[in-house]
C-alpha cells in the first residue's frame, strides 16, 4: 500500500514520535523511508536569533542522521537530505514528495490551541491542507501499533469523506484491521423556527446512507469486520471520544486542502480532530 514514506524533521520531541511512527508503518509495509529536514529561509523557529542559523542548521542535520540510525536498526532501509532550496518549509517537504514518488508523509504536530498551536504547529497543517497524498499526523503522546488492529473512518457522503472511505477501506483490507464506520449528527446545526424531531430523523438517514455506501466498498473488499454507529453531537468530539472509548488504531478523514473562509468552515472538523486526539490521524485529500 505504502512503498515511499517522507518524514520531516526538527529533532524535537513530536518530531521523535513521528519518527517512531514513521518507522513502524514503513516496516509494516516495507516502504523506503525518506527523512529530510527543511528550514525556509530567512526564518527561524520562535526563541532562535539570526546568529543561531548554523546551531540550528547543525540540529537539523543531527535530526536526521538520528532518524535514519533509527530506521536501520529497526531494519527500514532508509536515506537523509537537507532541504536548503529556501521554500517554506511545507512546500519544501511538498516538492520533495512529488519529485521522489512519496505516496505518504508522517510529520509531528502539537495538539495545543491558540497562538503557539499556529506558531509550532503550522507546518504540519499547511502541509496536511496541500499535499496530494496521504499525510499521517501524531503528537508527542501518541504511539502506533506494529499492526492497525482497527481503523476509524468519519463519513458524510461528499465526495471528500469518500476519498477518506476509500483509503481506509485498503488499509482495513491491507492490514486485516477492523473497520469502523460513523456518521455524526450534529443538533447545534438545527435552525429556529425548525421542527427539531422530523430534521434530526433525516439527518440520521441521510448518515445511515452514507454509511451503508461505505459498507458496501468495505464488503466488496473483503474487510474483515465492519462496525457502523451513527454519533449525536458536535463532530470533532464525537469522533475524539469513540476513538478514545474503542482504542482504534488510527483515524482516517478527508481534508478539502483549500485556503480561506471555505476553509474553516470544510475543513475545521478534520483539523480539531488532529489536534485533540492521541490517535495517528491519517488525512487524505478530496479528489477534486
């Protein structure tokens, strides 16, 4: 499934566990790992002065020769490059990806809100927005499995959550993984003047459809088992909390990748689920 993997890193902890993570899945699949290390430039990390460049280029090249010491001794065949092209840094990893057949990407995020969340974590998410291909994110906390024993794919139908669908029903057949399937009802969407009752029940179909889709592909495929649930409440945190209660092995979501205003309103719950569960979370892009 996987035959390419690129790992960014920065040396820091969340980069530590995103390597750990990178290496697991590589030597689940045995992928080549990648693991570069980018700095854009001109800028520095918050608490560096212009005069710790070369200290903080030097921790970049030590970064990556610890990853790939890592790698081999779990017996990942692995390779290191400094990206020093000057890009941002996430189209940095970006190019870097499509010039090499990356067909997926592990990079370490902070599940942190306010200003330092956009300061430490905006790599992660510029990447996770753009990237054409599978972008898996894990905090300092989170540890993956040898094997996915369960996969947890959010849907609603669009063409968005399909994607998601779709790549996590591979997985699921891939790795054997139970697959969990769920729709989330959300009330606070219900407007005044609005029979509550009659629109709740059609929300509810319209999930069980999207769902049943799902379960149809998983079926196809061969999956081996499928749970399906439709949740009540606010969407990120209906997921969070059935991640958190059934020990899923990683969530798979689909991500729009677009900037501005559609953004927040497409693309927040996928974002708020990055940042607030422990779980690897894996963001797949929509295809159009």
């Amino acid at each position: 499934m996987h035959d390419r993997i690129l790992l960014p890193t920065d040396g820091s902890d969340v980069a530590r566990a995103a390597t750990e993570a990178a290496i697991t899945i590589a030597d689940q699949f045995d992928a080549e790992l990648h693991v570069v290390h980018a700095l854009e430039l001109g800028e520095l990390p918050p608490g560096f002065e212009d005069d710790d460049a070369d200290e903080f280029a030097h921790r970049g090249e030590e970064a990556v020769t610890t990853a790939t010491e890592m790698a081999a001794e779990a017996g990942v065949d692995a390779t290191g490059t400094i990206l020093e092209d000057g890009q941002p840094t996430h189209r940095a990893i970006l190019a870097y990806a499509d010039d090499h057949d990356v067909d997926c990407i592990v990079i370490g995020t902070y599940g942190r809100t306010g200003l330092d969340r956009f300061v430490l974590g905006s790599v992660a998410e510029r990447t996770l927005r753009e990237s054409p291909v599978p972008v898996v994110t894990v905090h300092e906390e989170t540890a993956v499995d040898s094997t996915f024993d369960s996969v947890l794919v959010p849907t609603d139908g669009s063409d968005c959550a399909s994607a998601a669908a779709d790549h996590a029903v591979d997985l699921a057949t891939t790795t054997d993984a139970a697959l969990h399937v769920v729709n989330v009802v959300d009330p606070g969407i219900l407007g005044e003047g609005s029979d509550p009752a009659t629109l709740l029940d059609a929300l509810e179909k319209t999930g069980e459809r999207a769902i049943e889709r799902v379960i149809d592909r998983a079926d196809e495929s061969g999956v081996p088992t499928v749970e399906a649930t439709v949740l009540n409440g606010a969407p990120y945190r209906a997921i969070v909390d059935y991640a958190d209660e059934r020990d899923v092995g990683c969530i798979v979501m689909g991500t729009h990748g677009r900037t501005g205003w559609d953004r927040y309103l497409l693309g927040s719950v996928t974002e708020r689920v990055v940042r607030l569960t422990d779980v690897p979370v894996i963001s797949v892009k929509d295809r159009s």
